[in-house]
C-alpha cells in the first residue's frame, strides 16, 4: 500500500504472534496519549536530539520513530536537514502522520513502515547511507535488539553517527525504585538491556568507529554514540 507521499506501507495483515502485530495491539489505543504521558519518564530524549548536531542537506533517520515526535522537535532543531522515520506498528504510524501533518512538516518528514532488525532504506525511502540514525526508546521493545544495532549502523555513512538512548539499570536509585519500573515496563513488554554499553562497543569496534557512552539521571537511561571514520 502506498500513500500521498509515495511511502510504502503494508496491508495491515499480521502473522499469528507476529512482532508487529504485538506492537499494533500494545499501541491501537496507547498512540492517541502516548506523547503526553511518555514526557514524563522517557529521559534523554532532547538530550539526544541535541547531540545530533546535523549539518545542512544532512539526511537523518530514526528506526522506530513511534508517534514521530522526536522526528518533528529534530526537525525544528535542524531546519535545513532532511528526516526520516520508520516503526514496525502501522497504529504508530497513522499517529507519526498525523503529529507531522500538524507540525507542518510533511515536506521534510517521510516515514513508512519497517523492521529495525532488517530493512531497506533504498527501497523505503530511495536512500541508501545517512548523516546521523538515532534509536529512542526501542530497544529495550525489541526482542533481537542486538540485531537493530548492526542494522543500523549498516546504514550510517562514512563520517556519521549512531545515537542510542534508552532504560539504564537505575544502579544509583533506590531499589524500591527499581524494583517498581522493571515490574511496570514488563507490562509492556520492555526490558531494559543491561550489557547496552557492551554492545554497542563492540559494533563501533567492528565496525572501525569510535564510542562515547554516558549513564544519565542516576542511570536511570543510558546515552550512547558510535561515530565512524570517514
């Protein structure tokens, strides 16, 4: 299926136990306040934006954009960049359309759907590198996250950049605390990834880069940046 802005899309249809459709049920109803609740507890995310500092004529994408709105406070942030977004779940998606349209940005935004563990940004959005991919928040909801990394940084041009925010281990929080948010993410199916800084520093090992990680609030999220040669 393709839309007003050529973007390909699927049919809707799921296989049984299906991934996406996981993610369809989770976010059919959640899309609609999923931006005003998610503020208050998804931290690092301006904070990531920030670290994009996307040159002029830079092509940026973000593997599971969701709802789009860190696509669209990145594009006020870099007016002269080109964006792109895709998520697994088409109900996302109708919601990133509709938060772009508002936002007046359709022009600069191109999303469609996709697999972050394997997809084709040629075929998706006739692109083939890209300056800067950004991943927020998705990880942790991605069963073979390992795989999105490699995926990711697969497509990140020579001279650019992979930034990674998501649930650290809370290590300098209460236990209580702790305790309380892994029971609460379990409900939705996330699972913050405890060897995070690991991974990823053996991706920009691999793949000739270099890592700068960082725990945020108390650990409560972790940042993490592999920029690779050019």
């Amino acid at each position: 299926m393709t839309d007003r802005d050529g973007a390909t899309h699927s049919s809707g249809a799921h296989s049984p136990g299906s991934h996406d459709g996981l993610m369809d049920a989770i976010y059919r109803n959640q899309r609609h306040i999923y931006d005003a609740t998610r503020k208050y507890y998804l931290l690092g995310r301006d904070r990531l934006i920030a670290g994009l500092d996307a040159p002029d004529e830079a092509k940026v994408l973000e593997a599971a954009c969701g709802t789009g709105r860190n696509l669209v406070v990145a594009a006020r942030r870099y007016p002269k960049a080109r964006f792109y977004g895709f998520d697994i779940s088409e109900e996302m998606l109708k919601q990133a359309r509709r938060n772009i349209d508002r936002a007046g940005l359709s022009d600069r935004i191109t999303v469609a759907q996709g697999d972050a563990t394997d997809f084709d940004a040629e075929a998706l959005f006739g692109v083939a590198g890209f300056d800067r991919i950004f991943i927020s928040y998705s990880l942790s909801m991605i069963p073979p996250w390992r795989a999105a990394i490699a995926e990711a940084l697969a497509h990140v041009s020579p001279g650019g950049s992979l930034h990674v925010v998501d649930f650290g281990q809370q290590e300098r929080l209460p236990g209580w605390f702790r305790a309380g948010l892994h029971a609460w993410l379990a409900k939705f199916h996330v699972e913050p990834r405890a060897d995070l800084e690991a991974v990823l520093r053996e991706a920009a090992d691999e793949a000739g880069g270099t890592l700068s990680f960082d725990a945020l609030y108390r650990d409560y999220a972790r940042y993490g940046v592999i920029r690779r040669r050019v």
